[in-house]
C-alpha cells in the first residue's frame, strides 16, 4: 500500500513535497495526546487563550510575504489574491474574537417563569474536547485557521486535516501555531488524505467541522452517524447574481466578473450563474465580455487571475462548458488553457437543463441568462440544489431586500459579491446541499461550545407545587393554573384563579415549615 502522498507544483507539476500518511497508532497517539491537552487547555482563562491567538495574529502579519508566496506556490493563486482572501479574512476574525469573545462565551441570565418558583436559570458554554477540522484546497489557509482559531477560543483543542493537495499550507500553519506558542498537542496537524479523514472521523472526535463538497459532506454525515458525532458542513454552491434593470450597471458588471473570475473561479461562494432582466441583458453582457477580455492571467503582481489547482477541477470545468456548448450556448471569449493557466469564458442562451446552471463548476465560467419579473428571478434563484450565497442588485433597496428573504440560501448582499463572507460579525453557512450549522460571528463561536443550560432552585421549600403527592385538589388548582397563565380570555377568572393559587402555594409552604 502506498503511504506517500507527493504534492505538486499547481504551475510547473514539479514535486514540491513529498508527506507520508499516518498510520492507524499514529492516529490513536494523536487523539490521546490531544485528550490529554483538552484537560489543560480547557481550563485556561479565555483571555490566555486569546493571547495566544493574538501572538498569532501578530506574526502572521510580520510575515505575509513568506506566508502569501508559500500559499501562493500551493494554490497557484497570485500573492495578492492570497492577502486579499486569505490573510485578510483570517485576521479580521481572530481581530474580531479578541474583541468579542469572552462576551460571547460569559454565562447567559435567562428569565425564569411563574411555573418555576423559587428559581433563577442561566446558560454556560464548555467546550466539546477534540474538533476535527477538515480542511480543502481552495483556501487552505483561511479555511483551516478560522475553524480552528474558533475551536480553540471556546477551550477546544483542534486537529486539522488539511486538503491532500494543499498538505504544504498545513505544515506552515503548525510552523506558525509553535512560534505563537501554543501549548504542545493543542493543535495537530494530520497529513493525510481522505482516507486519513476517514480515520479520524472513525476515532471518535468531539466535533466534525468540514469544508469541502457536497458528496464529502453525504460520507462524513453517514460515518459520523454511528457514533452521534456533531457535525458541522460548510458545502459547496452554486451562487446566483440577480440583476435587475434599476442595478447600479458599471458596479453590477465589475461585481460579476470579479465574482466570477477571483481566485479563477474557485469559490464556494463565486457567481456561478447570473440573471439578468431583459431590458439590460445584451448590453450587460456586452459590458461583461469586454471586461473579460481585458483581464490579465499570470502569476505576478500585476495579475488578475492565477491558475486553477487541480487537474481534476480543470476537467469539471471543462465538461460543464462542453455541456452547455452542446445543447446550444454561445460562447463569447476565447475557449484556450495553457497548463493550469484556463481562459474564462463568458456564455450566453444558457437555460437550466445545462450543468453549467445546476452543477458547481468551481472554474472561470459567467453563464448569463435573462429574467422578466422579480418572481422570475426568485424562482431561477431557487431552482438549484445548492443555498449556499446570493447577490441581488438594484439601487430600491427595499426590493433588494424583498428579494433577498425570498431566496433559499444562508447568505445574501445586495449589490456586492463574495466579501460578505469575510465580515467577522455575521454568522456563515448554507443550507440544502451546501449544508448546515454557522461558523463566525456569535453564533459560529457558540457552535463549538457545548450548551449547559443549568437551573437553580433556592432550596427552601419543601416539595415543589409539581411533585407528589398528586391530589384532586391539585388537579382543580391546574385548572385554575392554566385559565390565569395560558389563557388569554376571562379577567374576572383570572383573578378568581390567581387567588386561589396563591392560597394553595401558602398552605405548601407551611406543610415544608412544619416539616422543618
Ligand atoms: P473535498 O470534499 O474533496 O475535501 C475536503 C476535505 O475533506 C479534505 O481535507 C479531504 O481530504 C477530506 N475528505 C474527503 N473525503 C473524506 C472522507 N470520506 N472522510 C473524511 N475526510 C474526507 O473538497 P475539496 O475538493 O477539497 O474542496 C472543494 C469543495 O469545497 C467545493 O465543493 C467547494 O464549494 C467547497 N467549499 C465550501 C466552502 C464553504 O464555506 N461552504 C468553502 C470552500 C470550499
């Protein structure tokens, strides 16, 4: 058997790394080692913990160079793309959970209701233990980081395991998490492939945290089935732009091909599909095309859009526009691919019995089609298996926002694209087949945590109205109970009602003082 996974240069296929799976005791001694550090960790004041985060942070600004040319050489990805949609989401969160965290994470007062006398309640959250995050390829450093920063801010300690093809940016994120100084074994990095995932997944973690693809998602949610595992799935898309004749035009034709083309296309959240309506369409993509022409491919500074990852991707890409072409698209730029280096291309007459519509491309593609009515475009919109991002654009923001609550997605902006993912304070996620649960924001920081809801009773009475022993008159003080709390009707039994309960609330509490 094969233990070696070799990783290649997306650009020049040379070898850049060869790593060398873990073996099944390896497997069991990285999980023992990182129950053993969730004792300690866990116990570590939040504000230690976010020093560690903020040593992080700190040096992986001192190093961005380093940092963006060695994501950059595992991506194909140009260093600005790499700052701009790695580095800076990244550090906008950790920034974002320094500030925020420990409010987030203090214990919650919630109010306590008259069938609960004598009490008062509150909600605490405790971290899970072991969080195993599963990595891919697109964002490896983004990607890994944000989970595992959140899973470690809650008193978690995290495994990752980066993507098989990007193994290199994990090995830079334990480089970067020794010199921030984390405690040894709170954070490990399994290099493996999906195999090793599934052995992880096998192993029993406390939380399954995966970025990936739909039918990755489908596996880990059946494996982690047999042992009740909570799992967190952040899936892919299939995101549509909705354009309508009132959208700022310029904006709304930047918006697309930036939307489109970043990162050549490789984005869960990337414009997979635009509508337009039909009083803008031939001069929108007439804007589109254009714009398309005058995009720069290459891997310098001066480049706009690098080169795609993987061969398989390229493939994916390659048979969606085959599809389309073949059941009548028109083609409006150049179709050419030199290496990984694959030239976007803009389609027109695109309907929805094409891939191109319905599957996720992930590669440089701007499929355009035109809409009639706003019901038109909420029901293209909706016509997909995936919900996972969306973007509406019109300068009547109220329509926007009409639209936006209509759409079946996690996530919406309106007359913006993809940056919406990266605002720290706004919870993450899909829904159908991009999956479920949040990361970010409040809500994403409490998805790591277990929820311990805890009520307290002062103890001074005797027996509670509720416990034996169970009487007719008890029955007839419910009667009454239930005419004054739940019922909206009837103030002159209300009152009757209220007296009554509150008779039979004294005579429990003499019973409890005499028994003292
Ligand atoms: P993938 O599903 O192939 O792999 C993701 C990770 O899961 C990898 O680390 C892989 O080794 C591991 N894995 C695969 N099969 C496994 C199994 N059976 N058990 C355990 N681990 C397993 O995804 P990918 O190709 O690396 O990434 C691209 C996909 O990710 C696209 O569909 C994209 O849309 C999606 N994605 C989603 C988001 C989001 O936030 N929703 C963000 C980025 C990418």
């Amino acid at each position: 058997m094969n233990n070696l996974i070799e990783i290649r240069s997306p650009i020049s296929r040379e070898i850049l790394k060869t790593y060398c799976k873990p073996a099944e005791n390896e497997i069991n001694a990285t999980m023992k080692q990182a129950g053993e550090a969730f004792t300690q960790w866990s116990r570590t004041p939040i504000k230690e913990r976010i020093r560690y985060v903020n040593s992080l942070r700190n040096l992986i600004v001192q190093k961005m160079d380093e940092i963006a040319r060695d994501i950059s050489e595992a991506t194909g990805k140009t260093q600005t793309e790499a700052v701009l949609m790695e580095l800076i989401p990244t550090l906008e969160i950790m920034k974002y959970y320094e500030k925020k965290a420990v409010s987030i994470l203090r214990s919650d007062r919630r109010k306590t209701t008259f069938s609960f006398p004598h009490s008062s309640s509150f909600v605490e959250y405790h971290p899970l233990g072991i969080v195993l995050v599963l990595a891919p390829w697109n964002f490896p450093f983004q990607l890994s980081l944000v989970p595992l920063i959140s899973a470690l801010i809650a008193g978690n300690v995290a495994i990752l395991k980066p993507s098989e093809l990007t193994l290199t940016v994990g090995e830079l994120i334990e480089r970067l998490c020794l010199e921030a100084g984390f405690p040894p074994h709170v954070v490990k990095i399994a290099y493996g492939d999906s195999e090793t995932g599934e052995k992880f997944v096998q192993a029993r973690p406390d939380l399954i945290f995966l970025t990936g693809s739909a039918s990755t998602g489908v596996k880990i949610m059946e494996a982690s089935a047999q042992n009740l595992i909570p799992v967190i799935l952040e899936l892919g898309g299939k995101d549509p732009m909705i354009v309508f004749e009132d959208a700022p035009f310029e904006r709304a034709v930047n918006g697309a091909v930036y939307g489109a083309f970043a990162n050549a296309g490789q984005i869960c959240v990337s414009v997979e599909r635009v509508y337009v309506q039909e009083q803008i369409y031939d001069l929108f993509v007439q804007a589109v095309v254009k714009k398309t022409r005058d995009l720069r491919m290459g891997f310098s500074e001066d480049s706009d859009v690098g080169a795609m990852t993987s061969a398989q991707q390229i493939k994916i890409f390659n048979d969606h526009v085959d599809d389309a072409l073949q059941k009548g698209a028109l083609l409006l730029t150049e179709r050419k691919t030199h290496g990984s280096f694959v030239n976007m291309v803009v389609l027109k007459n695109v309907n929805h019995t094409m891939k191109i519509m319905k599957e996720e491309t992930f590669g440089p593609a701007l499929p355009v089609m035109a809409f009639k009515t706003e019901a038109d475009a909420v029901a293209l919109a909706n016509d997909s298996p995936y919900g996972l991002n969306a973007s509406v654009w019109t300068m009547d923001i109220e329509k926007g926002k009409r639209v936006t609550s209509q759409l079946q997605v996690g996530n919406c902006a309106i007359n913006d694209v993809i940056k919406n993912i990266g605002n720290p304070s706004m919870p993450f996620g899909g829904t159908k087949r991009s999956g479920f649960g949040r990361y970010h924001g409040p809500e994403g920081l409490r998805s790591f945590c277990r929820t311990l809801s805890v009520m307290v009773n002062n103890g001074g009475a005797l027996r509670e109205p509720n416990w034996f022993p169970y009487s007719k008159k008890l029955y007839e003080s419910l009667r009454i109970y239930l005419r004054i709390f739940f019922s909206d009707t009837n103030r002159v039994a209300k009152l009757k009602g209220l007296w009554g309960y509150i008779r039979y609330f004294q005579k429990a509490k003499k019973e409890s003082t005499h028994a003292k």
